[in-house]
C-alpha cells in the first residue's frame, strides 16, 4: 500500500504544480453531441401493448429496485434490443423479484 500512497503523492504533486489541463470539449463539439443525444431521444410515437399482470408487476418492481419510473425502465429495455446491445446473462446470474407464493409456468 505504500507504493500507492507514493503514486498518490506524486500525482497530487504534479496538480498541485499546474501540469493537468481540463480534457472539456469545445462548445461546438459539445452542442454537436446535444444534437445528436435529442434527435436519438427523442419519443416521437406512441405504441400500445399488452402485457401479463404479472409481467407488469415485476417490472414494476425492478423499476423501484432502480429508482426509475416503470415506463422508462421498459422503453430503455426495448432501445437496448432495437440497438443490439441487449444480451442474455448466463443462466447462473439470472435474478427476478422474487415473489412467494407465486410462480411462473413453464414456457
């Protein structure tokens, strides 16, 4: 721990005499990339569907475990399979609300 705490020195040294520069984009770099985050944001269509009590309950519940609201819990699942970059977890880390009495049928 005490090559560590001597990194840490160093490095605190080196701030301390002026040697970091902010890596902050430019102002027109950053207005690019607000541009590109509201045009991919943006929710410009409705779409209704039907789902299973059950399903919608335990979604509610993972939203809450997050602190988000349900809807957008659901709405960034479905971007992330529309985008590719949903994955499955192997079998061994999979978890859900857990809900006695209550189970699923086989699928």
């Amino acid at each position: 721990m005490s090559n560590a705490d001597g990194e840490e020195r160093k490095l605190q040294r080196s701030y301390e005499r002026g040697e970091w520069r902010s890596a902050r984009p430019s102002k027109k770099t950053l207005e690019r990339y607000r541009t590109y985050a509201r045009a991919t944001l943006a929710k410009d269509r409705r779409v209704n569907i039907r789902l299973s009590s059950r399903d919608v309950e335990d979604i509610q519940a993972r939203a809450m475990e997050e602190g988000i609201p349900y809807q957008t819990l659901m709405a960034s699942v479905l971007h992330k399979y529309a985008t590719g970059r949903l994955v499955d977890a192997p079998a061994g880390l999979r978890s859900s609300p857990k809900r006695p009495g209550r189970r699923r049928a086989a699928a």
